[in-house]
C-alpha cells in the first residue's frame, strides 16, 4: 500500500514508547531506533497477520492514561517499508483503534501508521518528509 511520510516523526514517541520498544526487542535479540516513523496510508490499514504482543513491557511505556481504555493491548505487526524489515505500532486491535488514535493535521486517524525499526528509516531509504514509501503488512 502507498503511504506518505509525514513530517512529524521520530518525536514524542522517543520518550513515551521507546523503552517498551526498546525492552521487547532486547529480549528479542536485536535494537530498535529510538522513535517511530509516521505514515499516511492511502487506505485503511487493517493488519491481518499475527502481532508480536508488547504486553510484557508495556509497564515500560509513559502512557499510563492508556491502560484503562477499552481494548488497550499494545502491538507490533512485521511489516517491510521499500523492502525493509520493520514493524506498525498500534495501542490495540483495529476494533479500539479509534480509543487511542486521533486525527492529526493532514492525516484522519484511521490512515495514521505509526512504524518502528532497527534503523533511522529516512537515512536508510534516503526518503524526507511527504515521500511516498510501499507498506506491506
């Protein structure tokens, strides 16, 4: 699927996401890169394959106003962007998305794609901010 990078990125999910992303992929042999990369999708994202549960080091994420929202189980679903190996972040399946995803200028919250890797994408693909990248979840 065609996905737009948008120009906000690698930013307030440093701080609130990336030791519960960090955690897990220690415990999973390898580092991620501090931050995610945020995509407009040209359609609804709806993953079908299985998830990697982050629930073991969710503790480790400073959303804790998430956690009594309905549906909360934090996720990641392999996926390649431009053929490389990464993965989408969602707060819960797509049923509850809409309890922790909000419309973000430029990007209803149903197209929002939130995308964690080992590397700083933008170098490793050599793409900028509003380049159109393929998704393949």
């Amino acid at each position: 699927m065609k996905c737009l990078l948008l120009a906000e990125h690698y930013g307030f999910a440093h701080v609130t996401l990336f030791p519960m992303f960090s955690a897990w992929a220690e415990n999973s042999g390898f580092t991620v890169y501090p931050g995610t990369l945020n995509l407009r999708s040209e359609e609804k994202l709806i993953p079908a394959g299985g998830y990697i549960s982050l629930m073991p080091w969710e503790h480790l994420s400073q959303a804790a106003s998430f956690r009594s929202k309905e549906g909360y189980s934090p996720r990641v679903y392999p996926a390649k962007l431009n053929g490389v190996d990464i993965w989408v972040f969602r707060w819960a399946e797509a049923l509850y998305l809409e309890n922790f995803v909000g419309d973000r200028p430029n990007c209803p919250k149903e197209l929002f794609c939130e995308v964690v890797s080992r590397d700083n994408l933008k170098d490793a693909l050599n793409i900028k901010d509003l380049d159109e990248v393929d998704l393949f979840v």
